[in-house]
C-alpha cells in the first residue's frame, strides 16, 4: 500500500538526510573533506544534510542540497532540466524528448535517497516472503501526525536489521524513513521531512535562468529508441556483453550484485592505471583474496563491496564473505 499511495498533486519541504554507514574515511566521500564537498551532491553519502524539495506535478520538480560553500540544485520544468553548482557557476542543462510526458526520476550521483518517499519506494522494493511487516503506532513528523510501518528482514545474512517508514495519517506520503544495521539501536540511514506543504509552489518555483557568468554546458537531447533499433540492438549484442552485464547473485535482502567496471575505469585495486580520487580512495582499503582472486575491501555496516584486481565490483547488503562466493560463484 505504502509504494502506491502518497499520490499528492504537490509539495514542498525540507528534508535532514543523516547517514552513517560505517565506512573509514575515503578521500572524496567525508563531508569534511573540503570546502566542495560541503555542497557538492556527491558528499551526501556521509554526515548529515539539508535538502529542499518541491513537486508541481508529473514534469515539475526541484530538488536542492544547501552547504556551508554553495548549493547544488536539480530543476526540472517540463522538457528542461537543468544541474546547477553555485560554488563554480556551472550549470548543465538538458532538453528532454518532445514526447516525454511521464516523470523521469532526478537521478543524482549518490545511493543516498534524497526523500522519505524515495527511500521508502528502495525498501519496499526488496520485500519478499523473507520480510515481516508490522505497525508500531503513532508519531509526529514534522508536526504531522503518522503512522509507522516496520519492515524487518528474516534474512539472518542480510545486514539489513530493520526498515522504519513513517508515513502520513492523511495523504499516505512517507515523511520518514530510517534503515537499521543488524544489531544496531541507531539508523545508518535517516531521511525525514522536517517541515512539508502540501500545497502546489507557484510555477516560478521551476523556472531556473543560470546567473550571468555562469559556465552553461549544453548536452544533446537524449533519443528513445524505436521498436526497430531496439530490436537491432538486442540481435547486435555480442556474446562479451552478454558476459560483462551486472548479475544478482542470490535475492531479497541478500542478493549481490557482480558486474565488471568499464575498461579503463579501474585496472588494478592495487593502484595500476586508475588515476585521482579513485586511486586515493582505494589505497586506504584493505586488500583481501581467496579462490575468486584478490581486490580491495569496502567493509560498513549496512553493506560491503569489493573491487578485484580484474576489474569486477561485487555489492550486497551482507558480510564479505558472501562478495567472495558471489564472485567465486560468477
């Protein structure tokens, strides 16, 4: 019920994103890192965040992450939708299909949702019969009254403990969402409305004019494939990318995604070719190998992940020691 409610003509708020994983500092991920990251949209994946979201409908949204340097806005007003950074003045825009008439996601780059609604459409995605879900009654969020449903995995290989969604007593529309590790009396993921109108904003809410001096870059207009050039693509699919597409080991809470990194992306986990921030994150962690080879390890406490030394990642919400078997196993 929770995945198909929620259904408002519109909304604003603001949104505390708070996530603490258990990662070790990574050179580019901690939200002290420098003065970028501080607005940068790729820093949420640490520390606590501020965002402000509007929603005028199925092709008007706005989505704005707020920091001590700058903001990073992603504002999309019919076929337009535009990137913005304020700490460098640039912006990117792209002009959407004439025949889009859907809403496309906000595809930001972090895992992290940027909505309770978002991150409650993640969980609910992953019940299956290995999930128990039950009520623990009222609560206030953000000054609404809620009811919560409770998500908890019966998975015991699963890192995932319990899944919180606070959903609104009137419309249904998740307000707050909180992951919890195994074992854990904390969230590793908290994402809650802290105030929320569900009034539609005025259209200018989604006008965006980048200021003068910006840095504007133009991308092409994405094309939707024909049922022909679909059907081409499908026949042109060569048996090596067949094998290089991303498999799920396993299912439910469990599963592993295997998938092999672009050529070129990353070498060697042990430093090889692979140049800047990745080369730096990837030396301060630890190196690991068994019968499925040898990479490096990214331990928290809702996930793991390894990059091997020939260019696959491995991901799961569960301990390494299923990454090795996943991988052992594709």
């Amino acid at each position: 019920m929770a995945a198909t409610s929620g259904q408002v003509r519109g909304l604003s708020g603001v949104v505390s994103s708070t996530a603490d994983l258990g990662l070790p500092q990574l050179p580019g991920l901690s939200s002290g890192s420098g003065a970028s990251s501080e607005a940068g949209l790729t820093s949420v994946v640490s520390g606590t965040h501020t965002w402000r979201v509007w929603v005028g409908g199925a092709t008007q949204q706005r989505v704005a992450l707020t920091g001590g340097m700058g903001e990073s806005d992603v504002v999309r007003n019919g076929r337009d939708v535009w990137l913005w950074s304020s700490q460098d003045q640039s912006a990117t825009h792209t002009l959407l299909p004439a025949d889009t008439t859907h809403a496309a996601p906000v595809t930001l780059p972090t895992d992290v949702p940027r909505t309770p609604a978002e991150a409650a459409t993640r969980a609910l995605a992953a019940i299956s019969p290995t999930t128990s879900v039950t009520t623990s009654g009222l609560a206030t969020v953000a000054g609404r009254s809620t009811y919560e449903l409770v998500l908890t995995p019966s998975d015991a290989t699963t890192r995932v403990g319990q899944v919180r969604l606070a959903l609104d007593s009137q419309t249904k529309v998740p307000l707050r969402t909180q992951v919890f590790a195994t074992g854990a009396t904390t969230p590793a993921i908290d994402v809650a409305y802290t105030s929320v109108d569900f009034t539609v904003p005025p259209a200018s809410t989604f006008t965006f004019t980048p200021p003068p001096g910006s840095k504007v870059t133009e991308q092409a207009t994405p094309k939707a494939p024909s049922a022909a050039s679909k059907a081409a693509s499908k026949v042109a699919v060569t048996a090596a990318e067949r094998q290089a597409a991303p498999k799920v080991v396993g299912s439910g809470w469990s599963a592993v995604v295997v998938a092999r990194m672009p050529q070129g992306a990353a070498t060697k986990a042990s430093g090889g070719s692979t140049t800047g921030s990745v080369q730096s994150m990837l030396a301060v962690l630890p190196r690991v190998s068994g019968a499925w080879g040898s990479g490096r390890l990214l331990d928290g406490s809702l996930f793991s992940a390894v990059l091997t030394d020939d260019g696959r990642v491995a991901v799961g919400a569960v301990p390494p020691a299923q990454l090795y078997a996943a991988l052992a196993a594709s």
